[in-house]
C-alpha cells in the first residue's frame, strides 16, 4: 500500500534554531498536510497544501508541496519551547478524496 | 459542541471483552473518520462516513471491528472479542464536506489498553 516515509525521526535542537523535515511517498499526492500532535491530545493542522510548488507559510512554520507531487518540507524559524511535539505529514492520494495517510512522526525536542 | 469530542478518554478491558468508543463529531460535520495510533507511530485510517453512510471500511483490521453512525452525528466504534494487539489509541475526526480541500479536526482520542 501507499506509504510515507518521514525523516527526520527525532530531532534535538536548542531554542532559537530553524528546523527543517521532509516527507516523501511512493505515489503522486493532491493534497498534503502537516499536523503537530502534543501528548494526550489529537493531531492538529497546521498547513494545508493544495497544489505542486505551493509554498504556504502560517507565523514562523513554511511548508512546500513538491513539484513532483511526492514530496514535501516543513520548517519552523527561530524554534521556541511550545514547538516541542510529535509532527506528522499526510497526505491524499489522487482520487482518494477520503482517506488521509499519515508519515510516521518526527519528534522535536528542544535542549535547555 | 466547539469540537470533536471523544468518550471514555481511557479504556482497560480485559483480553476477549467488547469495547465500544463513542465519537461526537462537530455540529453539522457531514464526514467522519477513525484512525488507530499504535504507540510511537503515525495514525492509520479505519474507516469513514458520510452522513449515515459507511463509505470507505477498508482499513478495518478484522471482522472483530464494527462501525457505525446510524443517524448521521455520533458515532460508535465497536471492538469484540478484544485482543492485546488492539491497545493504541483511537481518533475520530470530522469534516463539513468531502473532496480533497475539506479539513479534518480531530478529537483527543481513546486510549484502549487490553490486558
């Protein structure tokens, strides 16, 4: 089946740096999507993208569809406490308007 | 309600009982889904209604799992005859339409835990 591999898989980083993670899937998406999930809770969208080479930026978070429709970034400028948390890609395949197929989760940590 | 609600927040059943998970989704939400999150991973879609209609079931793990949303609102998610590999958590979320530009919320989620 469809699978999205996201990397990094942890992340340990000091206040103030910029962060950077990808995803990549084995097949063409319309639609990707990036969520931040903190403990106890469900996830929450952050960025939603619509089209190839979209760039959508929400506060201090930028997000790009890819070009080849198989891949996409989030980065996060100027990290604070309250990034901490688990981040998933997802993603919708074409002509799967219904089913969102989640990446595997980064976790941000961030060193006193 | 201001968004997706799920109940109980924690289950513990005992190896072979019945669980049913209940789901109120967003007033006037017209899609919702289920997704199973194992412990360190992602969420994986179960499966998803529109109105009363169970559209798409195909990431249901076995025939142990049943859905439904007989009036088109709340909806139950039911586990028989539980087992240890069914421990993950649960998520509903909901939509107001379907088609690729519609936003799912999520609600917090049941934790199962079968001993």
């Amino acid at each position: 089946g469809q699978q999205l591999n996201q990397s990094p898989q942890s992340m340990f980083i000091q206040e103030g740096e910029d962060v950077s993670m990808n995803c990549t899937s084995s097949s063409i998406f319309n639609t990707w999507l990036w969520y931040k999930q903190d403990p106890g809770e469900g996830p929450v969208l952050l960025i939603a993208l619509y089209k190839a080479g979209e760039l959508t930026s929400n506060g201090r978070l930028t997000a790009q569809f890819g070009i080849t429709r198989k891949d996409s970034f989030l980065n996060i400028s100027a990290s604070i406490p309250s990034d901490v948390g688990i981040y998933f890609c997802a993603g919708r395949a074409m002509n799967r308007d219904d089913k969102i197929i989640f990446g595997k989760g980064t976790r941000l940590h961030i060193l006193p | 309600g201001a968004g997706v609600s799920q109940s109980p927040r924690y289950k513990v059943a005992k190896r072979g009982q019945d669980v049913a998970l209940r789901c109120d989704p967003i007033s006037g939400h017209v899609s919702l889904f289920w997704y199973q999150q194992a412990l360190g991973q992602g969420p994986e879609f179960l499966t998803y209604f529109q109105n009363e209609a169970q559209l798409d079931k195909s990431g249901l793990p076995s025939d142990r799992f049943f859905a439904e949303r007989p009036e088109g609102s709340v909806s139950t998610l039911k586990i028989q005859r539980t087992q240890q590999e069914d421990s993950a958590v649960y998520l509903c979320a909901s939509s107001d339409g379907g088609g690729a530009g519609n936003i799912q919320y999520f609600g917090a989620g049941t934790r199962l835990s079968v001993l």
